[in-house]
C-alpha cells in the first residue's frame, strides 16, 4: 500500500466556500505541506493542475531542495505541452530528484479552461491526442536509455528524429498515473499507463470501474496498478468526525452550491458527472443524505470540483474503509484534508499504525534521531520504556 497527501496550489482553508478561516497560499505554506508529508512518510504527493492552481512543475521543482524521500505526481496536459518538450522536462525532473517524478496524465474535462489554454477539441478527440501523446512520450523516454530517436506520424501528432541525450534515472521512464471514467478513458489507461486512478465513489461502483479496466488490460496483455483519491475527515470517535464533516461545509451559501454545480454542469467530463450524481447536483445538504456509503461523504463535492468525497470517522473506521478499497485491489491511496497541514500529521498520527506494516516502516523515517513523543516525568520516553518502567 502506498499513501499520498496532497499539495493544495489552489488554496487552503478551514470552512470550503468561505473566506473565514481561510489561509493565504505562499511557497512558505506549499513548503510546511510538503515537509511534514516527508517527515511523516508519506510515499508522495499530488500536485493539481489547472488555471484555478500553481504550475505543478515549478512548484514541484521548487520542492526538491527541503524533502528527501517524498515522489511528485506532476501533471502532463496533451494540448498544452508538446510530448517531446515533456518527455524533456520529465527526464531533467527524474535525474534532479534523484528518481522521484511520477507523471499524471491530465486530459481535461473542462471545455471553457480548456478553450482558455487554447485547446478545442471535442470529448473524443481529446482522448484520441492524449493517446498518442503518451505513447509518444513513453517511447522518447524509452529509448533515450540506448540513444534511440523515435518518428512517429499520427492523427494529431507527429514527430520526426525526436530523441533525448540525457534519459531519466527511472527506467524505462517515469511510472505513469491517470484517471477517467468514460469508456476511452478506460481503453487508454489499459493501453498505455501503469496506475489507474479512480475518485471516490462508493465501494461497488470502484469495483465495476478496476473490473472494467483490468479486464481491457488483460486484452492487451498488461497489468495495472490501481489508485483512489480521496479526502479524509478522521478523529477520535466517529461522532467527532461527523461533527468536523458538517463544520466543513457549515459556511457554504446556497447560491455558492448552484454557482459550482451549474459550472460542474457545462463540463463535459464523466468523472465530475458521477462525482455530482453522488450529491444530486448538490440539493443533497443533510448529513443523512450525503453519507452515499458507509463513511463515504459527499459533502467536498457540493463546491469542489474533481474529487468530492471524503472518508470520515475514528481512525479504526478510516483504516477500515481503506482495507476494503485495498481488497478490490486498489494499492495507492491520494488523500487530502481541510487545513492540510493539520489533517496531515493527523491521519499519520492516528491512522498509519492500522496500515500495512510499509507504511509503519516510514512513520519517522525509519530512523528517529529524537524523542518520539513528550518525555515522561523527566524519566522514560512513551512506548517501549513506558511500558518497562509501568511493569517494574
């Protein structure tokens, strides 16, 4: 199992749609989310892209000098960047870093952003360039091991003698991640990536979703890895948690609801369109209503786009939830919370002792060079001594 947070480059704050509570986002704060989700061992972290946040590469580039261990899911968008340029860009990354990149293909499901960048193709033919993106990409990174150029002639692309003199540190490249739900999104995670990501639906409907993917893989005689992406409201007991999910959302304004969702709407996405079907268009507002599945709340949706649910619970009914997502075969999990700073060092502090034992492994490193926790009467450390010294 592998556990990533997340980078919030287009915002942070404590209450979602409201400017109370809400935090002013500098490289200082990107910095202190960054480090602390090394510190704590998370394997990585997610960085958005879109116009609505920082540039992932810059600020993931911007990174690598204050963490040691953590990976960056840096986005790649078929339309705004060459597959040559990227395949450039990820090659430096990966050497810099030490082999630390890990790409996300981005296709887009927001036709005005998208027209905004410049990009004007239809649902279908966006997947068609994304297709022969990455293949263009992968096989650049791949060969430049040999000092290999690669032409290649397609529908949308093409490139001639294209080739790379300094290859990645990753071979035969960086792995690549990537998420959708309509059926060429299917087809083109089966085809060509190596983790399928997923957001946050309720158990069953993720199954029909890995079932679907693995059995195209199969077709084409591959294997994936699977991820989720989620947010995660965990504390103490379950009834804090759910107190936490409604404070939330306890600032948002109606006409805030019918603003996102009419937005949501004009997208021609199926991911955002499954994601606001959980909520029904956001006129679900009830705790009673917005828990879609045990512990499965769809409350982040009512105003966030992309992923818009959230695990809430005790850490036991977190770990929980997460153990059945593991046993449909998913093994990388993406999880963010509401400050994520805090909520970082809170999911490690509660909920990775009831993770699998590599998860553990990394909780302080491996190697703690100081106390773990708050000296006991000037005498004995918590844990172990505490337990020696209660016995004596």
């Amino acid at each position: 199992m592998q556990v990533f947070w997340f980078i919030p480059t287009h915002g942070d704050a404590r209450y979602l749609g409201s400017s109370e509570g809400a935090r002013q986002l500098s490289h200082d704060y990107v910095k202190q989310v960054a480090v602390a989700a090394d510190s704590l061992g998370y394997e990585g972290v997610l960085i958005p892209t879109g116009r609505s946040c920082e540039d992932p590469w810059v600020v993931a580039s911007s990174l690598l000098p204050v963490t040691k261990r953590l990976k960056f899911l840096v986005a790649v968008r078929p339309g705004l960047h060459q597959p040559s340029l990227a395949a450039r860009m990820a090659a430096s990354f990966d050497r810099l870093s030490g082999g630390r990149l890990l790409i996300n293909l981005v296709t887009g499901g927001d036709q005005a952003e998208l027209e905004g960048d410049g990009v004007f193709l239809d649902h279908a033919t966006r997947y068609e360039q994304s297709a022969e993106f990455i293949k263009i990409w992968r096989e650049i990174l791949a060969r430049s091991h040999e000092g290999g150029a690669l032409d290649f002639d397609g529908q949308h692309l093409q490139v001639k003698g294209a080739k790379l003199l300094f290859p990645p540190l990753q071979k035969p490249y960086p792995p690549v991640y990537f998420g959708g739900s309509s059926p060429a999104a299917h087809e083109l995670a089966a085809e060509q990536v190596d983790a399928y990501l997923t957001w946050g639906e309720p158990p069953a409907e993720v199954a029909k979703k890995l079932a679907d993917v693995r059995a195209k893989a199969e077709r084409h005689g591959r294997k994936l890895q699977f991820g989720i992406r989620l947010h995660v409201i965990v504390r103490e007991t379950d009834e804090e948690a759910w107190a936490d999910a409604e404070r939330l959302i306890s600032r948002v304004q109606d006409e805030t609801v019918v603003q996102a969702q009419a937005a949501f709407a004009r997208m021609d996405s199926e991911g955002q369109r499954r994601m606001a079907a959980l909520h029904a268009g956001g006129s679900k507002r009830s705790r009673k209503d917005l828990e879609i599945s045990p512990n499965l709340w769809a409350g982040v949706g009512l105003v966030r786009g992309g992923a818009g649910t959230a695990l809430v619970g005790s850490a036991q009914t977190v770990a929980d939830r997460i153990k059945e997502y593991a046993d449909l075969g998913i093994d990388t999990f993406v999880f963010s919370g509401y400050p994520h700073l805090e909520e970082a060092y809170r999911f490690a502090e509660l909920v990775f002792p009831l993770l699998p034992l590599k998860v553990q492994q990394k909780l302080g490193g491996g190697n703690p060079s100081g106390p773990f926790g708050e000296t006991v009467a000037n005498l004995y450390s918590p844990g172990r001594d505490q337990v020696r010294v209660s016995q004596s």
